[in-house]
C-alpha cells in the first residue's frame, strides 16, 4: 500500500474527506469508500467526488480513480455520512478488495486483497 492509498484507508475509516493530488497539480475532494483490485490488476480507488478537478466534464459523481495516478492525499478536517447508494458488497464491480469504508448502517466488507 503507496502513502496515497494510506491517507485515503485513514480518511475512510474516520469518515473525512481526502484531497487527492495529480501530478500535474490538479487536485480533486473525495469522499474514500473503497481500495479495489481491478479485475486488471490494477489497485483502483472507490470514492465520490465532490470537488476539484474532472477529466470527464462530470464534477461530482461516483469515481474509479487508478492510485498511481496520484502524488499526493492529504486527509481533510470534514466528515461525511456514507452514501445510500454506496454498496461495497458489489462483487462484479469490487471483486477483491483492500479495503472497505462502513456503508451508512454499519456493514462492513472484509478485505479480500492485499
């Protein structure tokens, strides 16, 4: 696990935001609710954007960040409730996964992966 993901496991598990830095200095505000392994192999960050940033024109919404494509994180001072339409138990879209934030009524996914 790469500093990047560890700021964003201690965000999740406190319930706080995390601001995410690119290389290029951009940045993007996320909500941290899952660390995955594709199913590529690739260790992908589950969150819901809120600020910052968007290559894709879609500001805030649910996102699948690579990690690597990160240099930085840095966790924020702010809580956040778990989403409702959060579910961590999606197997398809999270086949192994790190690590896991609480869903708003307190189930909790094991990690799969490492």
């Amino acid at each position: 696990m790469n500093d990047v993901e560890r700021a964003f496991v201690e965000a999740g598990k406190s319930l706080r935001l995390v601001w995410l830095t690119e290389p290029s200095g951009r940045y993007r505000i996320v909500e941290p609710y899952l660390v995955f392994v594709s199913s590529r192999g690739k260790r992908l960050l589950h969150c819901f954007q809120i600020g910052g940033y968007s290559s894709g024109g879609m500001l805030r919404g649910w996102k699948n960040p690579e990690a690597a494509s990160f240099t930085g994180a840095q966790v924020v001072d702010q809580q956040f409730i778990p989403r409702v339409d959060y579910n961590p138990f999606n197997e398809e879209m999270f086949p192994d996964v790190v690590f896991a934030t609480a869903t708003r009524d307190g189930k909790v996914r094991e990690p799969t992966a490492k």
